[in-house]
C-alpha cells in the first residue's frame, strides 16, 4: 500500500468519526423533509414551581428538537420574555429557535418566522391566543397557542367543586346547571376569535396547527361510555369550546389518532411529579379529575395527516390525593430528568403523503 493510499484511508476513517459524532446524526423525526412536530406543553409558570424546573424545560426541548412548541403558563419572570429567553438557552446547548413574545401563552419555531398576531390578548386570567407564521416542509403554516380561561371551570363543578374557588359544593344534577356555569368564562369568545382568524389562513391555503391547555374537557372524551368513570358523576357533556373546533372542520389530532375513549383518555390533568407534594397536584382533593384538557388540533389541509400522537411525559396521574399510574394503552413519549409542570404535554407528528 502506497503512502498516498494510507493517507486516504486515513482521512476516510476521520470522516466517517466525524460523521457519525456530528448532530445531524442523531435520531431526529425533523430531518424528514416530509413532516414536522408540534409540541403543547403547559410549563406551570415556566416550570419555577419545580427546582430545576426551567432548565429541564431547555433541556427537553433541545433534546427532542420539536418544529413547533406552544406554551401554556407563561409568566415572563425574572424581568426578562421567557420566549426570548428560553430560545437564549436553547442556542447555547447548541439549537435555533425563533420565537414571538407573548404573555400567558408562548410560541417557539426552528423556523424564521415571518409574521406574528396578538389574536385574544392575554386578560387577567381570561386566557391567551398568539399566532405566528413560517414555513415548513416548503409550506406556509400558521401555528396558534392558547391558554384559556381558568375560571369558572365547569368540569370541576361535575366532582362537587366550585370552578371559580375550588371550595366543595353541591354535585349539579344536570348538564345545564353545567353549561350554565361554563358559559362564565371566556373560552369560548377566545375560540371565536381564533375561528375567525383562521379562516383567512385557511382561505389563503395555509396549514393551520392551534395547540393550547384549554382548561376544557372534550365533547369527544364525556360520552356515554365514560359517564359513570372518572367522576363524570352520570353527565354526558357537550363541552363547547372541543365542539365548536369540531364543528368549524377543525380535527383534534390526539382523537383523531386514538378514537378508543376508554383504552386511550389522554389525561394531562394533573400529572404526577414526584417533586411535588400531592396537595399542589390537585384542585379536588377528594375527587377523580383526571381528564385531557391539552390539544393539537389542525385544519385538513390537501396530503396532510397526523401519523402519531403521543402524551409527553410521566404516566402517573393524581386520583384523589393518591398517586397512580395509568393503566391503559396510551402511547407515551418519556421524558429524561426533572419533570418541570403539573401537566402532560401533546406531541404530535404530521406528515405529507
């Protein structure tokens, strides 16, 4: 073998090293021109509730590089955006992102964004809707978060729990007692006004992706074959603001993926976290409030479809006051290290046929 060939072969085994050590390597659905992923993830006030909260947030975000994350429980501490702050954290563990401020709820892209919108400004505890625009998969896309109105929180009524105080009354007997009480919040003028915005996106042929905590259960999820679980306490409901998506040609991709009610619930409320006493886990001490209040929903969009929908994180729940793990057929996407939140997230992959 000639000096020449030996340096060849050399540089060939440097490349390949270098090759398979090199980040573009590693797992990443994102590399699949083809499909993206979004990512709702309520952070319980940015995850300072939990030591070492924030940084696991950082942590996980750049360990699983969604395309999109929406943020409920944004607080912007510390004098500082928490969008901007977190997308500083996340370049120095070596990742883009690109964000759009807001307040209540937040939005980050690794994708230039081109255009932002204020859609239901964040009021009091009334709840948020953010909105940015970008590009993916050589698409336009139009990605919506949301964090709606905690108040007046009708589910909890259900278990003998004042939505508003969360002090124990009287079981409502009918579901429009029930109603009655959750047309006090606003969550349904909020949703109102994404409907309307996102019809000019749709109009203009745009992908259409809203994630957001709802503070809401699904019309899909309080059925008849789920009204005597869970402290559904007999009631079949229609709650509004699932159903008025679902009327206005909007798909809930987490359903869509996993139709079985009873095999796969998809709780995000509340999340077990073993850094937590059960007592900040709970707003019904005394009842089962298990339920899926986080979303992904899209608009059908020509080719469009979402492949996978899994719940992020621990597949632990609270059921009055005790810590259990979820004995169903939920698909999970684990988490590594600190748990930051008291919620699950929503991941959901889309792909273009």
């Amino acid at each position: 073998m000639t000096k020449h060939q030996i340096c060849s072969r050399i540089w060939t085994v440097v490349c390949l090293l270098l090759l398979a050590a090199s980040p573009l390597r590693a797992e990443n659905k994102n590399e699949n021109k083809n499909e993206f992923t979004v990512l709702q993830w309520n952070i319980w006030q940015e995850g300072t509730m939990v030591k070492g909260g924030y940084e696991a947030i950082a942590d996980e975000i750049a360990r699983l590089k969604p395309d999109f994350v929406t943020f409920s429980e944004v607080r912007n501490y510390h004098g500082t955006r928490f969008c901007d702050r977190i997308v500083r954290s996340l370049a120095e563990r070596g990742e883009t992102y690109y964000s759009f401020y807001s307040y209540d709820s937040g939005l980050l892209s690794r994708h230039p964004i081109t255009d932002s919108l204020t859609v239901f400004p964040e009021n009091g505890d009334h709840g948020s809707i953010y909105k940015l625009e970008s590009t993916v998969c050589g698409r336009k896309i139009a990605v919506y978060t949301a964090h709606l109105d905690y108040l007046n929180d009708a589910y909890y009524n259900v278990r003998g729990y004042d939505g508003s105080t969360w002090e124990e009354i009287p079981i409502p007997q009918t579901v429009l007692e029930v109603l009655q009480v959750n047309d006090a919040s606003l969550r349904d003028d909020a949703i109102r006004l994404f409907i309307e915005e996102a019809r000019k996106d749709v109009a203009e042929g745009d992908i259409v992706i809203l994630g957001g905590d709802f503070n809401e259960p699904s019309h899909l999820d309080w059925i008849r074959e789920t009204k005597d679980l869970y402290d559904h306490n007999g009631l079949i409901i229609p709650w509004t603001v699932p159903l008025m998506l679902d009327n206005a040609g909007f798909v809930d991709a987490y359903r869509t993926c996993h139709p079985d009610v009873l095999a796969c619930p998809g709780f995000t409320f509340p999340a077990d976290n073993p850094l937590v006493p059960v007592e900040k886990l709970t707003w019904t001490p005394k009842s089962d409030e298990r339920d899926r209040i986080d979303y992904v929903f899209y608009h059908p969009y020509p080719g469009l479809e979402a492949t996978e929908a899994l719940i992020y994180g621990p597949n632990g729940s609270i059921c009055k006051s005790q810590r259990i793990k979820e004995e169903t057929q939920d698909p999970f996407l684990p988490h590594q290290g600190i748990w930051p939140t008291d919620h699950k997230g929503v991941w959901v992959t889309f792909r273009f046929r």
